[in-house]
C-alpha cells in the first residue's frame, strides 16, 4: 500500500485518476439504469439487451477512431465533441417515448460519440511516471476503476427503484460532463501531444500482442455483462439487492488488483487471472440465492482488476507511442463488442431458460477468455524485470555537413 500511496502523490496521478473515473463513471450506472428501464417500458430483457448492444457496438467502432482524431486533432477538441453529442443522445434516450429501434439509434449514436477518456489517460501515464512505476500504475488505475462498478451499479439501482429509472440515466449524463470538463480542465491533458501515428489504421493489429490483448478483453467483459443481466434478473427491478451484488462483485475486482498489483507478469499471467474469474462465475451458477451469489463473485472479481492491469502492460509494452492511443482503443473495441454481445446473448437466454442461463453464458465467456491465453501464450510477452513504457518514436536526424 506504501507504494500506491507514493503513486498517488506523484504530481497529476491522483487528479487523472479522479477526473477520468468521474468522466467514466456513467457507464458503471448506463447499462443496469437502461436494462431497468427498457424492461420496465417493454417487458423484455431481450429488447434492453438489444438497445445495449447497439450502444456497445458504437462505442467499439468509435473505440480507434476517435483515438485516431486525438493525434490529428488533439485530445481536447475530440473529447470536448463527443462528451456534448453523447451527453445529449443519453438524455433524449431518457426523456423521449421511443420504440426499440429508435432506442437502437440513438443509443447508437450515443455510443459511437463515447468521449475517448481511457485511451487517453492510458497514453498520458508514461509521461508522468517513471518506467518502475508503470505497472503499478496501471494496476491501481485498473482497480481504481472497479470504484466505478462499485458504485455505478448501486447508485443506478437506487435511484432507479426509490426516484424513477429517468432519474438514474439523468444523473449519469450529468457525471458525464461534469467529469469531462474536469478531465479536459487538466494541465497533463493540455502538456501530452500524441503524436501523428505513420501506420494506417487497424495496422497495429497485426501485432499479436495487441490482438491477444483485444480478444481476451472481449471474453472478460462479455462474461462481466452477462452476469449483471443474470444478476438483475434473479431479483426483479422490485430489489435492490441486484445492485448490492453487482457491487461486492466489484469489490472482488478492487481487492484483486491492490493485493496483486505488483506480481511479476510472466507468460501465463493472463490465463492465471482470467481462471480465477472463470471458476468463481461457475460457482455462481450452483445457488442463486442472494448470499452465495455474493461470494462466488467476490471470488470472480478478484480476477478481473489483475487481468484489465495484465492486458493495459502487454499493450503498452508492445507498440511505439504514436500507436498507444488506437492499439488502447481497439483493445476498448473489443471490450465494447464483448459488453453488446455478452448483454445481448444474456438477455436472449434469460427470455428463454431463466436467469441461471445468464450465468452460464458468463462462465463460458470467462473460460474462452482463459483457453485462449494458454493457447497463444508465445504471443505474451515475458514483463518481468522488463520495462513496459511504449517503444519510442524515433526519427532520422538530418545533420548539415560543411
């Protein structure tokens, strides 16, 4: 704990982490705040999951574009844009009667104009620490973040239940903006230029690093959004208990990250950490009763921090920095895909086989996202002792002989 407390008052740590978890903690609150109420509206977990999975799917293609237009265009204008339009379409999604296909364009529009707050504060932490404390930095940073599911899904199932699911998607749109005129506000965010990247776009792909890194990504939040689908099923929108367990799960995550934050990532790190996710959700699946539920994904969140930290380190590790910004948004892509279908395929299964179904889809994501690392291992780097800043950008010099 010395040691993250040493981050934390390194100068501009704490307030990135601040700022960039504000900007980003509407979506710990969107996907349960929509899945209420779209249910609600419609009757229909399928039809929520439908709308999610076009808001998903926007972000996952916004994910490397607009992490593009930040290097042509800087970091502030392209978050700046996005925020307004996102904002706007989250609200128009909560105040407006609509059918399920308006619901899917908008929330499509919404997600394609996600403001890109991660890939940028991704970029920026190896120009404000020193290579030592990068891995710890992005370990805490990805625990951290579990503040935001923490939290998020709490916040949106109370308001949601004790106010109206309108109030809930409200507030979120407000943490929105208020997190990202804080996040634009900041000097770090004015000082950190990225550079022109050479390469045309999706051509860092090809490295098998970020492609490894983007599939299992993929796996661990389509099993992450499977079972909160699960989760709120079990309880009907009459309790709040779907949100206390959402939340504990979190905590899993939270715990998981500070007491591993600092193991030494060789080549089975990922698959390592993303078996501990796949037995808890297992387990999960034996008893949906509030208390077991409880602990069996505080046990699966306790590989879900360690392996986003794994994922972010073999990313940065791997590619020059002018690339950090797009690999981190196509390694987001993935993610994003994996929330619209893990949401979707979960929301399906409930309407046909009942809420345990959800929890299968999530443990079969979560043993894909464990089979695959073991498999493709030589594509894992070997991080330990080894510096994991981005590979820099290098130029010919031109020198002027007389």
């Amino acid at each position: 704990m010395k040691s993250y407390w040493t981050l934390l008052r390194t100068p501009g740590v704490s307030r990135l982490i601040g700022a960039q978890l504000t900007a980003r903690f509407p979506f710990g609150m969107l996907s349960l705040a929509f899945l209420i109420h779209i249910e609600q509206i419609f009757d229909s977990y399928g039809a929520a999951g439908l709308v999610l999975g076009a808001m998903s799917i926007g972000q996952a293609i916004a994910g490397p574009l607009t992490s593009r237009l930040m290097g042509r265009l800087g970091m502030r204008p392209v978050i700046i844009a996005t925020m307004f339009i996102c904002a706007v379409s989250i609200i128009v999604m909560a105040l407006v009667p609509l059918s399920v296909v308006s619901l899917m364009l908008i929330g499509f529009v919404a997600g394609l104009s996600t403001p890109p707050i991660q890939p940028a504060v991704r970029t920026i932490y190896p120009k404000i620490v020193n290579s030592r404390q990068l891995t710890p930095l992005f370990s805490l940073d990805a625990s951290a973040q579990e503040i935001i599911w923490v939290l998020g899904p709490v916040i949106a199932t109370f308001v949601a239940l004790q106010v109206s699911t309108t109030a809930g998607i409200l507030l979120a749109a407000f943490f929105l903006v208020a997190g990202g005129i804080w996040f634009v506000s900041l000097p770090e965010v004015g000082r950190v230029r990225i550079p022109r990247s050479r390469r045309k776009l999706g051509v860092v792909l090809k490295k098998p690093e970020v492609l490894l890194s983007t599939i299992v990504g993929f796996t661990l939040v389509a099993a992450c959004a499977a079972v909160e689908a699960g989760v709120v099923a079990v309880f009907g929108h009459g309790s709040a208990d779907a949100g206390w367990v959402l939340g504990i799960f979190a905590i899993g995550s939270l715990i998981g990250g500070l007491a591993l934050g600092h193991a030494p990532i060789g080549p089975w790190a990922l698959a390592a950490r993303m078996l501990i996710v796949t037995i808890g959700l297992a387990l999960a699946s034996l008893w949906l009763t509030f208390w077991w539920l409880s602990l069996a994904l505080l046990l699966a969140g306790v590989g879900i921090a360690p392996a986003f930290a794994v994922l972010f380190g073999i990313v940065s590790a791997s590619v020059k920095f002018s690339d950090t910004a797009e690999a981190y948004g196509w390694v987001g892509t993935g993610q994003l895909i994996g929330a619209a279908m893990g949401s979707a395929i979960a929301g399906f299964s409930i309407d046909r086989s009942g809420p345990v179904s959800a929890i299968y889809v999530a443990a079969g994501f979560a043993a894909l996202g464990c089979i695959i690392p073991a498999l493709g291992r030589r594509w894992h780097p070997d991080l330990r002792g080894r510096d994991i800043s981005p590979i820099p950008d290098t130029e010919p010099i031109q020198i002027q002989v007389s």
